[in-house]
C-alpha cells in the first residue's frame, strides 16, 4: 500500500500554507511549493515532502520540510501517538548521538488538514527501497560490496548507540503502557496479544495465537535488562549518506525492551529480503553471526541466543501482515497476498520448522 493513498495536493497546499502561516506570525509572502508524496517506502502512516519560504525579521528564509501524518482509513496498528513519536524523537536526539531528523513542530489539531501531524527539516540522502526491495533493485543493489558493508555496519552501531540511551534520565519512560504488563517483554507481549485479537476481526488465526501462547510461556529468564528499543529497526527505515546513516526514522514501533528484540529484528528484515524473497543476500553484507559479533563489540553487551528474539520478530512482523493483508482488501487493493497466506506468516512457520518448534 502507497504511504499517502489520500494525498490532494492543491488542497494541502492551500491549508498547509494557512497553517504555517499562522505558525510563523509576523512573516510575509508565505509559501509552499514541490509537494511531493514518495511510494517506495512506508505502510502505515502518510509521508509530504515540500518546500516552504517565507520572509521574517531575518530576511527571506527556505526550507525544505517532511510533513507526517496518522494513517487514515484502515490503520495498521490499534492506536497510532504521533504526539508520542515527536516526544520520542526529541528525547533520543538530546539525549544521544542517534541522528534524528531535526524537528519543527508538531500539530495536535485536526482541524488545519484533516488530522495531527508533525513537520521535520528534510535530510538530504538515499533510503534502501522497500519495493522493491534493495536486494533487488536501487542504489544499495548496485554499490559496491565495501560500500553495502559500510551501511548495514553503522546500520549496527546506530543500535548500539540507541540502546545506550539512560532511558529513565531521558524521560523516555513516557513509553511505558502498563495496561499491557509490565516494562519489558510482558508488555510487548501483551500490546501484540490485543493487536491479534483487534486485528483478526471475525477471522480466526490458530496458528498466530498458538505462536503467541509459546512465546509467552518462553519467554527469556531472566529477561535482560531493558533499553529503549526502536521497533522498526532496520535499514529500510534509515537515510543513508555516502553510505552512512544520517537519520533514523519511523519511531512509531518505539518501547521498552530488551537490545535483543531490536538486533532480533534487523536481522529478520535482512532475511526477508532475501532468503524469503529466493533472492541472494547483498555480497557486502555480513553473516548472521558476524553480525552479531559486531554488534556486541560495539555496544560492549554479549547477545547470547537470539532463537526466542526471532521467532518473537517474526510473530510480530506475521500480526503486522496480517493487518495489511486484511485493511488491503477492505480497501479494493490487490497485494498478491492474504492474511491467512503471505510471506511474513510463511517466515515464520520456515522459522519454526528450522528450530524444531511447535
């Protein structure tokens, strides 16, 4: 599904420029250009990009902007915080070298454009492509195999420089949500135990919740300590320059958790694209373990067995298809796909197989 299936753009020229306007104050000669919605990435939320200048007590000003919204029509996920996004993002940037898109403003209220959004600067680079996937086609494809190592190894130490993050001094126990248990992997548990029962609907999905029960009752013990995990943790959702991350974006997956839930899902995202897909890994590209081993060294934590990660990641990333799938036929939109049959549910059932479970 495109990121901005309800994009008008004369109509959100005229009301962004109104609402930026009325932000601005005193400036003059106020307005938007270049509005532009990109496709090749993204399923949840809506994505702008435009230009804005102005003319204020400094003289003429421009800027070029990423303007975000809440998903409309069927949403992916139960709730969607954009308000929480912004916090998130303006916590993790004063509190750490993690490079986040520098922030704007964010608007609570829906009146100037049919919802909440938020406004970042843009930042020049090249994001991996989710369709098609980089593994085949686009830049990350057609660079060389240093060049593809040097991305998904920062990719790695970006992580490690995010799980380093004192979440408490940082005030981003603002992600705590005891309605679904306690910090840590009881309440990710208990967000995505209620996301499979809203999402499926009227649908039964056994093996979804016969996944769900073992990976609770399997839960790591003890459970390592928690850090601020990113959710969608993986290159697709970074932008690259010169082959080094330069942004990080997309934090509406963010909670607390333990660093292997968001190593656990990087890797599973790499193994999507490729092996799932039936096409090669990148030839840059390091192994499973090598990973693994870089990561440890550069956030100086040892990671230990990632099996109960994974299969967690690939749960998750079931759930989330599951509600694509489903909102996708609700909306007359063909994803060769269904949500009793499509490639994350199939990555999770050759998951099980491969480790014996279930």
């Amino acid at each position: 599904m495109p990121s901005s299936t309800g994009f008008d753009p004369t109509h959100l020229r005229e009301r962004l420029t109104e609402w930026l306007a009325a932000r601005l104050g005193d400036a003059t000669d106020v307005d938007i250009t270049s509005l532009d919605a990109p496709t090749e990435t993204g399923h949840s939320s809506e994505t702008v990009m435009f230009d804005a200048s102005w003319t204020g007590t400094d003289g003429p000003t421009t800027a070029s902007m990423v303007l975000r919204t809440a998903p409309g029509g069927h949403t992916v996920f139960p709730t969607y915080d954009l308000g929480m996004q912004y916090q998130v993002m303006q916590r993790v940037a004063a509190s750490s070298t993690v490079p986040v898109p520098p922030l704007r403003w964010y608007e609570p209220d829906p009146a100037w454009i049919g919802g909440e959004f938020l406004v970042m600067d843009r930042v020049d680079g090249l994001v991996p492509p989710d369709r098609l996937p980089y593994t085949m086609q686009g830049w990350l494809l057609e660079a060389t195999p240093e060049q593809q190592r040097e991305v998904q190894t920062t990719g790695i130490e970006v992580l490690a420089q995010l799980h380093a993050i004192d979440w408490r001094a940082a005030g981003l126990d603002l992600l705590d949500d005891p309605t679904y248990g306690t910090i840590g992997l009881d309440q990710q548990l208990g967000f995505y135990e209620h996301f499979l029962e809203w999402g499926r609907g009227d649908h039964p999905q056994p093996r979804l919740h016969e996944v769900a029960r073992w990976l609770r009752d399997n839960r790591p013990d003890p459970e390592p300590e928690p850090v601020l995990n990113w959710g969608d943790s993986r290159i697709g959702n970074t932008i690259f320059r010169d082959f080094r991350p330069v942004a990080v974006l997309d934090w509406e997956m963010a909670t607390l958790g333990p660093p292997q839930v968001d190593l656990a899902w990087s890797l599973l995202l790499e193994r999507f694209f490729s092996v799932e897909l039936g096409v090669p890994q990148l030839p840059g590209f390091l192994s499973h373990d090598e990973v693994i081993a870089h990561y440890e060294a550069v956030s100086q934590r040892t990671v230990g067995d990632l099996t109960w990660y994974t299969i967690w990641g690939a749960h998750r990333y079931a759930v989330v298809m599951m509600r694509l799938c489903q909102a996708a036929a609700i909306d007359g939109i063909d994803m060769g796909q269904t949500e009793d049959d499509n490639l994350a549910l199939s990555m999770l059932n050759h998951l099980l197989d491969e480790h014996g479970l279930l």
